[in-house]
C-alpha cells in the first residue's frame, strides 16, 4: 500500500497506528492527520528512534496496512 492511501484514509489507519505505537495519544494522531513526516517526528520523540528506525518503522506499518 501507498502512503497517499493511507494519508488520504487517516481515521481508518489511526487506530491501527495507535495499536502499534502505543504511546501516541489520540490528540498526537490528530495533529498528525495522515502526515508521514508529522509520524516520524513523533516516533523519534516517543520512543526516542532515529530518524531512519522511525522511517523503517513507518514503512513497515505502510506496507502491513494493505494485509
């Protein structure tokens, strides 16, 4: 799956992407609002990632979001 699917169908994916980050608050997937760079950020500031783990990270989720 394309990240422009999963931009496009944010409240869909959410809650899928609080499952797998946890510690990303409804408020900090709101601001995110389907934003990969927004959910890198957020990641590297919550589970204190690099920037390229956090990248990998994000991918994985794209490309497990279409199973």
């Amino acid at each position: 799956m394309n990240w422009d699917t999963i931009e496009g169908n944010w409240k869909q994916y959410k809650g899928k992407a609080q499952q797998r980050w946890g510690k990303l608050t409804n408020d900090d997937l709101d601001v995110i609002d389907g934003r990969r760079q927004q959910l890198e950020g957020k990641i590297q500031a919550a589970y204190g990632k690099t920037r390229e783990e956090a990248q990998r990270d994000v991918e994985d989720f794209c490309r497990n979001c279409g199973s």
